[in-house]
C-alpha cells in the first residue's frame, strides 16, 4: 500500500512540475502556432519548430538557413579538423537543401546544381495522398455507375425492324485516326497508371525489381505514344470541329436525355448528337491540357508552363481579389515539373472518367454502335432512331416515313377525329 501511495505521488509530481515550469519558458505564436524560444537549444531548432514545419506552418529558419559554415573563422590547416574548413557535415547538408552551396555540375541546363529541393515535399505528399486517393476512386466510382446503368437500363437496342441495309458513316482515314488515337490514349492510361500506382499496388505483389523493369518500359512508351496521341487531336480537331458545333436540336436532345434513360424516345439529331458532341469538346479541351502539361514534363528547360501562367495571374490581381498572396510566378525546373504532373495527372483521371463512358456507348451500351466505326457502316434503322436528320440529309427519305407524325392523330375510317371530309 505504500509503495502503491509513493507511486501516485510520483505521477502527480510529473504532471504538475513542467505546468509550473512552462510559463516560465519565452514563447513566441507565429501565424497562430507557439513555437519555443531556441535560446534553450542554444540557438539550435526545437521539436516545436519541426512539428511547425510538418503542420506547413511557416516559421523564421535562417537560423539554419544562415548557419552554413564560417571560413572566415575557421582553425587553421594545422588545427584538429581543421582542413574541412569552417564548414561541418550538417552545414555542408543545409548548404545543399537551402541551395547555398557552391555545386559545380558538368551539365549546363538550369537546375543541374539544386541537389535537394526541400519545397518538392509538398509535391510528394499530395501526389501519394489526395492524387491517387481521389483520382482512384473518380475511375472506380465511375465503372460502378455504369455497370449499375446496364443493370437496370440494359442495352440501348435497335427498336424497329432490322432491315439489313447500311450506310456509310465514317470513311478509312476518320476510323483510322479514332483508332491511333484511341488505342494511344489507352496505352497513355495504363503506362500512366502503373507509374501513379505502381508502388502501392503492384511492387507487394511483383517485386521491386520486376517493378523496376516495367516502369522502364512504361516511360519509354508513355514518351514515346504520346506523339501520335497529339497528332491523333489535332486530326479529329480539324475533321469533325464543323459538324460538333451546337444547334437548336442539341437543346432538345438535351431536354430528353437523349433517349437513352427510357425505350421508344428518340429525339432528332444530325451526324452528331448532343452527347457526342459534349464527347468531342472534351476530348479536345482535355486533350489539349494534357499533352501542353506532357510537353511541359519532356521539355522543363524548353516549356516551362506554369510560372509564366502564374506570373500573368498575379499581373490581372487575381489572388488579391481573392484575398490570397501572389502566385510562385518564378519557379525552377523542378518545381515547372512538380506542378506540370499534378496538372497532367488530375486532368487525366478526369479524361479517362469521360473516356470510360464513350468506350460504354460504343460498345456494349448500344447495339450497332460500334459499327460506326468499326466497319464505318451502320444498320439504316439505327441511323433513323438515333440520327434522324442525318439519316435525313445522307438518303433525302424521311426518318419518320410510314409512322404517324407525333401530334397529328391518325385518320378514322367513318367520319371520326382525324377523318377526311369533302371540304377537305
């Protein structure tokens, strides 16, 4: 029992003396966060100023950023230690972080003397948390929704008599750019991905140096693809930009969601529709940011993107309106590139959500889709149901011949609603 009532005294004791003694400390709150004075480390930092660092909180560090040696006093050559000069070790590591120290480098490109860059870290955690945790779940959350679609919808079919008729749609050279574009997009997504996910998700299961040779070969045909991907826009840009202008039937389209959530509705359309077109626009806008990002990560000396991006909002007063401080207007090549990835990166993951649509329509959502272009030719019924005014334009035949116009009633026989009289 004594030895129980010593051992409560003891855990009072410990809990009461540094609550006497912290008032005593000098404190100082820097943007709201109390950081010790470093007087009792002798100007050293503290474990205050580490978690400050580790919570983004900025606190004054030129006492390291300063404190990279001293030639001017350092011990002579005769001295112990005294050939390393006035600089230790950690002075020579801090010189190197805050780039202070003087690197020479056989290469001449910008950068080559940055050896540790200690702003990447923020890069490096976004990129390894909210990137792939948010940018995962977009393309899984979008495969479930449509995979919950065909379930309860099922496929869009051909709703009227197949006929067994085709029409040409698109010629060997439109398929043949949809499809170097397509097929380069994919090998893009996949490279993409195991290089994203790679550590996560396949070295537990591969091995590290397996890993090691398949991200090689993914950079390599990552790098490599993706100038027929960007010739692949630019191609579908300017084949099919005139016909993906919006129209008044596009609003209609719009109005009926297209036909596509209920049987028997088919609102009119040209050879695109109003979803396709949403499609092509996203393909170009996204397509365009991605490969300008891409260039930008290929090139970081010869196309730096964002500080002259950042530079130009400042110069519109931008984040003053928004009662933000400017932008990094100049930023070095790691830092172009750390922000280049995350752009391309974040864009990407939404272009894949989008391309995982199209492929859904075009595939196993709607019968006769694919021919289109496939073999570039489709059923004549489907033309009629889902691209009436082109059926219109291509045959000069009414889409809508042999069928009752939508708000005449029908003809009856003896002098009903509808029926024909003399006057007539």
């Amino acid at each position: 029992m004594t030895m129980l009532r010593a051992l409560f005294i003891l855990l009072a004791a410990l809990m009461v003396v540094p609550a006497a003694v912290a008032p005593s400390m000098a404190q100082v709150v820097e943007d709201g966060f109390v950081i010790d004075n470093r007087e009792k480390t002798g100007g050293a930092q503290t474990l205050e100023d580490i978690i400050a660092r580790q919570k983004g909180v900025k606190i004054d560090d030129s006492f390291r950023r300063n404190d990279t040696g001293r030639d001017d006093d350092a011990p002579a050559e005769r001295a112990p230690l005294g050939t390393l000069g006035g600089a230790s070790d950690p002075e020579l590591w801090r010189a190197l972080r805050y780039n202070s120290a003087d690197v020479i480098a056989s290469s001449r490109t910008p950068g080559s003397t940055v050896l540790v860059q200690e702003g990447g870290m923020w890069w490096l955690n976004f990129r390894a948390g909210p990137l792939l945790t948010y940018g995962g779940w977009l393309l899984l959350g979008v495969i479930g929704l449509l995979a919950l679609f065909l379930l309860l919808r099922g496929r869009i079919r051909i709703e009227g008599p197949i006929t067994g008729i085709t029409l040409p749609r698109f010629n060997g050279f439109e398929r043949f750019t949809h499809w170097m574009t397509a097929v380069s997009f994919l090998l893009l997504g996949f490279t993409g991905l195991i290089t994203l996910f790679g550590r996560q998700g396949l070295i537990p299961y591969i091995g590290k140096e397996n890993f090691a040779a398949l991200a090689q070969y993914s950079k390599w045909v990552h790098n490599n693809v993706s100038w027929a991907f960007m010739l692949g826009i630019i191609l579908i840009f300017v084949m099919w930009v005139m016909e993906n202008i919006p129209n008044r039937h596009d609003v209609k389209w719009m109005m009926m969601g297209g036909g596509i959530f209920s049987k028997g509705k088919h609102p009119p359309a040209k050879k695109f529709n109003a979803g396709q077109k949403m499609i092509f626009w996203a393909v170009i806008l996204l397509g365009v940011s991605v490969s300008a990002s891409g260039l930008s990560l290929l090139f970081p000396f010869e196309v730096p993107m964002f500080g002259a991006t950042f530079a130009w909002i400042n110069s519109l007063g931008v984040p003053g309106y928004l009662g933000m401080a400017d932008m990094p207007g100049n930023l070095a090549p790691h830092e172009e590139m750390q922000y280049s990835q995350l752009w391309h990166s974040i864009v990407a993951f939404v272009f894949m959500a989008v391309i995982l649509a199209h492929i859904y329509l075009g595939t196993v959502g709607m019968q006769g889709a694919f021919d289109a272009m496939g073999s570039g030719r489709v059923e004549k019924q489907w033309a009629k149901e889902h691209h009436s005014l082109w059926y219109e334009e291509l045959t000069g035949e009414d889409a809508h011949a042999g069928e009752h116009p939508p708000h005449v009633p029908p003809r009856s026989p003896k002098g009903g609603p509808g029926a024909s009289t003399p006057a007539e």
